[in-house]
C-alpha cells in the first residue's frame, strides 16, 4: 500500500471545530481534521485528541487515509452483512435532572451508554443518572455504563453492586488495567454483568491482550485509534469476541468508517455507539444528510459548514504539523 506523500496528503484539508451540546470526555469544541483523498468528494477524518502524542496519534492518520483513498477492504476480502445498524444513545455525565433532554435528541433507540465515574461527581450521581436513562428507556430497554477506567476494583466492585438494581446490559471499562479488568472480571462474575474493554483495545501495544487475559467478555471497538477497518478487522477475528463498534467522538465523516466496520461484522448481537453526531450542535456533512436510523451516508463535507467552524490558522497549521509528522511514523 503506497502511502500518500505530506503534499498529496495536505493538499486539500479542512480543519473545523464543533461545538458540543454538552460537556463530553472534559470537551466543549472538538477539533479535527478532513482530509480529502482519491478526489475532491472522498474523505476522512485524522481526529486524535489534541492532548494524544505523535506515537498515539498516528494510527488514527492511518485510518484516515485508508478511508480518503479507499484502502479499506473491499467485498471479496470482507463481505457486507448489513446495511443497517443499529445504535445506542450516549449520555455524558450530566445531571439526571438533563437525562429527557439530552436522550430525546436521539430519536427512536433503544439502548442507552451511561457515562460514570466522572472526576467531582460521587456514586450517589452515578445512581441517579442511571435511574433516569432506565426510566426513560423503560424496562424493555437496555443500560451499558462506561467508567472509562476510573475506578479501582473495590471503587468498582461497590459501584457495580450499587447499579446492578437498574439492569445492566454490560460495565465498560470499569478499571484501568488489564489485571484490574480480570479481578473485577471474576468478582462481579455471579451477577451476570459483562465486562467490556475500550481503553484495554485501543490504548494497548498489543490490543487482543485482554481478551487472550481472560480479562473481558466484549470488545468496543473504534476504527481510528486501531488505525483502520482492516487493522480493527483482523483484531476482531483474533479476539474471539463479541463486539460493539463505538465512535471515538468524530464528526460523521469519521462515523461512516466505523459505519463500514460494523456492517462487515458477521454477528453483532450489541447496538453500537455510532450516533455520537448527535452531541455537535453542528455537523460537517450537508443538512439533512445523517445516518437516521443508522444506514450509510454520503460522507461529503459541507463547505458552509467548514468554512465557518474553521479554525484559526495557527491551528489550522498545528494540525498540518501534526499531521505530517504521524506520516512520517506510519
């Protein structure tokens, strides 16, 4: 595969930042980069975090090309098993009082990811939240939390057992570590919750290391962070198990990646956090377009909307920077 050179990959880039609707992982705007490829309607999105070095950052570059140039795999290599799929809501850790307001954007679903264990907020904030998601998808719905690794095993193990009254589907991330994963793992065992593992994945030199520990039952998969379809492919089959294909907060041009993913995986038994477009107060993509109920999309950027979320130049020019130095690690 013959990598674009930094002049054919910065020869025609937008660099925007999106507002929020609320609050998310610490974030009210999130910056990225579209990256225009085989030509001027073929795009994808380098959207590592600002604060992610050049190392971490690079992998989420590589998928961004593969997506502009279409390097992906193709049907004979990977087939399409589905040209719909389905999604959950997710909700920051905001107030339960702004449970209605922030799910209702979603529309129809039936599933709901849960954020926890939000630095300055207590187990008692936990609770209600999740009592609030659960009343408002009802008992035919289904509650994920994600802890995103900041508990330690007790702090997980109390959280766990406090939350288990609003039936839980799985614990995402409750710990950081892959042998905090497997403790958790086998005391809360009895409770049928599942583990799942998203940092363990996407953050790991060797990302099928918690699930060859023994360490959790559910893979969340993000395309860019494991650098592509294909790379995040190959560590599915490796793994051996079950998966949800979640976002790493991209605008949709970046979703219709993992939108790619997850139609060529043969089961996926899990709703997948895909809708996360839904937490811009504005998108990139031309108005009206949008996944709906979550079928693919033209991934074309509205030069409106790019032109005026645009950046200053100076961080316009950081991004460029950056980018051309995580070509030269990939």
């Amino acid at each position: 595969m013959r990598l674009p050179t930094a002049d054919e990959l910065l020869a025609n880039v937008r660099v925007v930042a999106l507002p929020l609707r609320t609050q998310f992982r610490g974030l009210t705007v999130r910056e990225t980069m579209l990256i225009a490829g085989a030509n001027e309607n073929s795009w994808g999105e380098f959207a590592a975090f600002t604060e992610y070095d050049d190392d971490e950052s690079a992998p989420w570059l590589a998928s961004a090309i593969e997506q502009a140039w279409h390097l992906g795999p193709n049907r004979d290599e990977r087939p399409i098993f589905r040209d719909e799929v389905r999604t959950n809501a997710t909700l920051p850790a905001v107030s339960a009082g702004e449970v209605p307001d922030v799910l209702g954007r979603f529309g129809d679903f039936r599933t709901v990811k849960v954020k926890v264990a939000e630095t300055g907020q207590t187990l008692d904030d936990d609770v209600a939240r999740v009592r609030a998601a659960r009343e408002f998808v009802g008992d035919s719905g289904r509650v994920r939390i994600d802890a995103n690794g900041g508990w330690n095993v007790d702090e997980a193990e109390h959280a766990i057992r406090a939350l288990e009254q609003f039936d839980l589907e799985y614990v995402e991330q409750p710990c950081a570590t892959v042998d905090e994963l497997y403790e958790i793992k086998t005391r809360v065992h009895g409770l049928g919750i599942p583990i799942a593992a998203d940092e363990s994945v996407r953050k790991a030199a060797d990302p099928v290391a918690v699930a060859r520990a023994g360490a959790a039952d559910i893979l969340v998969v993000k395309v860019a962070p494991l650098g592509g379809v294909r790379r995040a492919l190959d560590i599915i089959d490796e793994a051996g198990l079950p998966v949800v294909v979640s976002s790493a907060l991209e605008s949709s041009i970046g979703l219709a990646a993992s939108f790619d993913l997850a139609s060529r995986i043969e089961t996926l038994d899990y709703d997948c956090g895909i809708a996360t477009n839904v937490l811009f107060e504005r998108d990139i993509i031309p108005p009206g377009v949008s996944f709906g109920t979550w079928t693919a999309a033209p991934g074309i950027v509205d030069e409106t909307a790019a032109r005026e979320l645009s950046v200053s130049p100076e961080r316009a020019q950081w991004w460029r920077e950056r980018a051309t130095r995580c070509l030269a690690l990939l």
